[in-house]
C-alpha cells in the first residue's frame, strides 16, 4: 500500500499581532486517497508531521467504527475490515499553537474474486465432554500464514475455564479441544472473527460468525474391546452398562479401527449403502440394509447399531462390515442415553484409526496437539549445564556400571 501525503488544515493567525503563526497540524496515513484495492487485512495507519493526534475514527458502510490503538503518537487499526466495502477514515490533532485541524479520507477494499464461506460447529447444542469445537472451510486455507492469520482471529471462551488449544487437523479444518476432557456442564462461546482474512488466492472471508454450546451434565466414555466383543459404558467414572457387540470381520477391508473416537450423528433409522464406500453393486462384499439406532464415529461408516441378524455372534465373534452391532434392546438404550461428542474408545484391533477418519483430535497427546497450531512455537532446548570439572582435570566422579533407566529407554526407542 503507497503512502499517501501529508495533508494539513489551513493556516492561523498565531497569537499577538504580527506573530509568525505555527506550522498547521499535518496529517499522514497509509492508504492513498480514493484508493480501490485496499486489503482488508491492511494496517491502516494515522499519524501527524506537524501537531499531534487526537483522535481517529474508521467507519464502514455499516456504520460501525473499527477499533484501533494510539501509540507515540500514531493511530493503527486492530480490526479486520470488510472485503468490497467503502471505508471513511477521520482524524483531528492541534497544531503546536493550540490550533485545531482535522482531516477525512475515503477508501474502499478490494473485492475478492471469490467468497471463502465456512461454518462453527458446535452450535446451540448440548454435546458429550469429547466434542471440539470446529470451523470448517469448503476449501483448504493454503499457507501456514493464512492459517496462522485465521487462527489469531477465534477466541474461545469456557465458564468454567479450561486449558485447551486449536490444531488444524487438516488445511481446512481448524479444531479447538480441551487438554483434557471437558468438564462437564461447561459453557462455550466462538468468536471467529474472520471477516476479511485471506484464504486463497483472490479469496477473502466477508463475514464473521459466532457458535455457543454446553457440554452434558455427565461425562459418558465408552470402550469397545473389538478383540473380547464387549462394549463397557461409564458415567462419570461409574460403571453404567455392559453389552455383548460384535465388530468388523478381520479381514482388511472390514475390521473395525481402533482409536478414540465420539458420536458425530445420530439417525434412528437408516438405510447403509456400500456404495457409499466405493463398494459397486456387483461386487460380492456389496450390501445395502437397513438399520435403527445408528451413531456415526466415523466418516468412513462405522457406527454403533441395532443388529438383530448378528445375535449369535455378539460377544462370541466379529462379524461386521465394521460397525459394531448390537442387540436391539441394547442399542435402543445406548442410542438413548448418548449425545454427539460422547467418547468411545476402541481398543485391541491392529487396525488404527487415522486422524482425518473422523473427529481424530483425541488421537494425539495434548503436547502434539499443540504442535498443530498454526501459532505453535516449539519450546527452546536448554543450553548445556557446562561441567565444573576443569578443563584438562580428570573428573573424579564414579563411572557408572549400567546406564540409567532414562537413558536405557532413550537407547532402546
């Protein structure tokens, strides 16, 4: 952005007759008079030559002035501002002399070729203590700068409060989960105030949103032994049910994965297609059935569900596509008792689960998560303690017979 010259306020007389009147209060700022192609994510900039600052406004088309902040002497905008808006930027100071002046500029944003749209999930729902909270792009934001921009613009806030921190868990999707499980019975509120952030090339974010959500009154973890074919269901640490399941066969394609995952969904009827998966319908693993009481834990079509065909089977052998089937009963009162975001943790099948399989936050450890931050800064590695032996001075310290246990697990990793 070119800066643009000074401007100021006409002379005055100074004070007694035949004094030399001070110099005006002269104004400078950043963006060019008339200007078409500002950035929404510009700092704009008010400062003075001659005189000093007094205050500094940014209105937009809607009326609604723009924060910033006056430091020695210069004014710089804290807000985003609209893409494709105009934008009329005033200023008053006072020349040395006590003299006033003041000083209007209009402007207006550049227009994005195309709107980045996204969406904050959670919203007005009561959800299990597993849930993140989720801003999905429809496209991937394309640098770590754009992502790290998208990220300074979310706040989230949590009654009670809670340690926690975002990762992306992919280019287009930015999470935000507690270190540990939410507490239950917290309030959360998303600020994502993403109104003129760059996502792409020629793409701009033009408005900002905002998401609220309470976690349950409990906290409900589920475990499902893929390998013993049993499902164990505790509530706030207590031992709630026990159900015989029966999970995916051990070949490849079906066995059932293993990882935390929680509900995402919950349909009480519906119709599972292979073809869904990629399976066409004159292949011999293609199946199309009807289910109720089904809870979604994964995109790739794992679910808990009403399996009335696969009693026989259920506590004695796998025998899915890969979703965990269970008696109608018990899947009635699972599928009643269960929110989205309650956890469900698989346990003792080879196959692990992906991240990007589904809701994969809790597949990594709170330091890792960390690390997906778009903002992540790597702890510094302490300098070496330097030894008090002197140089050239043999060191009578014991030499030890074995390694330390630290040292042996380094070793053997």
């Amino acid at each position: 952005m070119s800066i643009a010259g000074c401007e100021s306020s006409p002379l005055a007389d100074g004070p007694g007759s035949g004094s030399t009147p001070a110099p005006p209060v002269s104004f400078q700022t950043s963006v060019v008079k008339g200007a078409k192609d500002v950035r929404p994510d510009a700092t704009v900039t008010v400062s003075t030559i001659e005189g000093s600052l007094h205050t500094v406004t940014l209105v937009g088309p809607d009326g609604k002035e723009l924060r910033g902040e006056l430091e020695n002497g210069t004014w710089r905008l804290v807000d985003m501002m609209a893409p494709g808006a105009v934008y009329t930027l005033k200023a008053t100071g006072v020349s040395d002399d006590g003299t006033p002046g003041s000083f209007s500029r209009a402007f207006t944003t550049l227009k994005p070729t195309v709107e980045a749209t996204y969406r904050v999930t959670p919203d007005a729902d009561t959800v299990g203590v597993g849930m993140p909270v989720m801003i999905t792009f429809d496209t991937n934001v394309m640098t770590p700068q754009m992502r790290a921009n998208v990220e300074k613009q979310v706040k989230v806030t949590t009654t009670p409060a809670q340690e926690g921190s975002f990762g992306w868990l992919t280019d287009n999707q930015l999470m935000w989960r507690p270190k540990e499980y939410w507490k239950p019975n917290t309030k959360v509120s998303v600020n994502a105030a993403l109104r003129g952030v760059q996502t792409g090339e020629k793409k701009w974010v033009t408005q900002d949103k905002t998401a609220a959500f309470t976690i349950a009154k409990r906290a409900r973890i589920s475990t499902v032994d893929v390998g013993n074919h049993v499902m164990t269901v505790k509530e706030n640490g207590k031992l709630v049910a026990t159900y015989p399941v029966s999970s995916g066969r051990a070949t490849k394609s079906w066995r059932t994965r293993s990882g935390t995952k929680i509900i995402t969904e919950k349909r009480a009827f519906m119709v599972m297609d292979a073809a869904s998966l990629g399976v066409p319908k004159d292949d011999p693993n293609y199946y199309r059935t009807e289910v109720n009481y089904a809870m979604r834990v994964t995109n790739t079509g794992e679910f808990l569900h009403s399996a009335p065909w696969s009693v026989w089977a259920q506590g004695r052998r796998n025998v899915s596509h890969g979703c965990v089937n269970m008696g109608p009963r018990d899947a009635k009162q699972m599928f009643n008792a269960s929110l989205p975001g309650d956890v469900v943790d698989f346990v003792n099948s080879p196959r692990k689960m992906k991240p990007t399989d589904g809701v994969g936050v809790w597949l990594f450890d709170y330091a890792q998560w960390q690390a997906r931050s778009a903002l992540y800064t790597p702890p510094k590695t302490p300098a070496p303690t330097p030894s008090a032996t002197p140089s050239g001075t043999p060191s009578t310290a014991a030499t030890p017979s074995a390694p330390s246990s630290a040292t042996a697990a380094t070793d053997a990793a």
